[in-house]
C-alpha cells in the first residue's frame, strides 16, 4: 500500500486494485484537551475512537448503499479498523454539505433576526468551503458553477442525495429515542462526473438531541452502541 495522504483523523493509502483504504485513527479534533469536531486541529487522542468512527460509519453506508444512493463504500475491516472506497475527486479544494432540520448552531447566529432558536426546518442544504483562515465559508449554487467548482446539475444531484441521506440518518436515530438537528457531509465525482458521497458518517458529523438537550459526539457513541 501506498500512503496518498496523512489527516487529521484518517490516513488515505492506495490499494493495488485502484480502490483507496481509509484508516481510521484514534485522533480528535479539539481545543485544550476537549473533544470539538468543530475545531480544525487535533487536540487529543480518545481511545476506541476510529473503532466507533468507523463503525458507525460502516452502519450507515450499507443502509444508504441499500437505498440505492451512490457512494464510495466497498467493504470495512473492523479489526484493522479500515474501510476500502472507490476513488473519487473532491470538488474544489473541499467542500462541506450541511443539512438542517433545526435552527441552531452557525446557522442560528447568521439568521437570528428571523428565525428562533431550534426552530424546524425544511432539510435545508448550504455548503462551505473547507478553509480554516476563511472560517469556512458559505457558497451558493451560482457561486459553486460561476467558480468552475461544479456544475448545476452536479449540485441539484447533491442536494437531492443529501435530504435523502438525512432522512434516512433522522428517521433511524428517532427509532433510538434521538433527535437530528443537523448532519454534514463531502461529496465527490467519478471519472464521468457522477456524483457520489465520501468520507464517513460518524457522531463527530452530526449535531443530535434527546429530550431537548444536546448530546456530546462520544456520549452519542455511545448511545448508539449500546447493547
């Protein structure tokens, strides 16, 4: 194996077969020693984390594979703690894919004056640029096509695939008593341009509530395992 790229929670390699393997690490992004999937460094290491990361991420890929939705999953070790993907290009220098069923966090601060807090929203869908120095900033359909980044069908595909992934995340956490108010997601393209998703779906990725209050990524590992 060829290592391809060094990250922050998982390391890339280069399979022989074309396909890439994906290693998940117990490394978190954090502040001072605190667990933060918001922060853009690793700040501490939490055991046992790549082993949930990758699990939970293993769960949710069959159920979408299920669903007929595309994605790069093609099968996970969970001893090694790796996943093989399909090779796919990432839009741009990175982008990120946010769907909101609820009016919190960023979202919730930009548009306070409109809306209040924990307000329902309709599986509303924005993306961001991945970019630390610039805060991550938003990016609208026009800007996306008129940047080269994508095209409009290649966004309206996103979209569409995006809701649909949420739902099926919102509609199996509620089956465990959890509430999703928000999830984000990467996308990336075949060699035709197709649309599929990448990277993974794990707790440090979505924004979830029990009973009004909010639930730390770990706590919601655990949650979710739970025997």
């Amino acid at each position: 194996m060829e290592l391809v790229y060094t990250g922050k929670t998982k390391n890339v390699f280069k399979l022989e077969n074309g396909n890439y393997l994906l290693k998940f690490k117990d490394d978190c992004t954090g502040k001072d020693g605190v667990f933060d999937p918001g922060e853009n460094s690793v700040g501490l290491t939490i055991e046992g984390v790549g082993d949930v990361n990758l699990r939970m991420t293993t769960y949710y890929f069959e159920k979408i594979t299920a669903a007929g939705i595309a994605n790069h999953f093609v099968a996970s070790n969970l001893e090694d703690t790796t996943m093989e993907v399909k090779p796919a290009k990432v839009f741009g220098k990175g982008l990120e894919v946010i769907c909101r069923h609820r009016a919190v966090g960023s979202f919730y601060r930009r548009y306070n004056q409109y809306i209040e807090e924990g307000a329902t929203l309709p599986a509303y869908v924005e993306m961001t640029f991945k970019n630390d120095e610039l805060g991550d900033p938003l990016v609208t359909k026009d800007g996306l096509v008129c940047l080269g980044v994508m095209t409009a069908e290649q966004y309206d595909a996103i979209k569409e695939m995006t809701q649909k992934i949420t739902q099926i995340v919102a509609d199996d956490l509620k089956e465990k008593g959890l509430d999703l108010y928000d999830i984000k997601f990467e996308f990336g393209y075949a060699e035709d341009g197709s649309v599929m998703l990448i990277d993974e779906i794990a707790s440090g990725n979505m924004r979830v509530y029990k009973d009004g209050e909010y639930i730390q990524p770990m706590a919601l590992s655990e949650i979710f395992f739970a025997k």
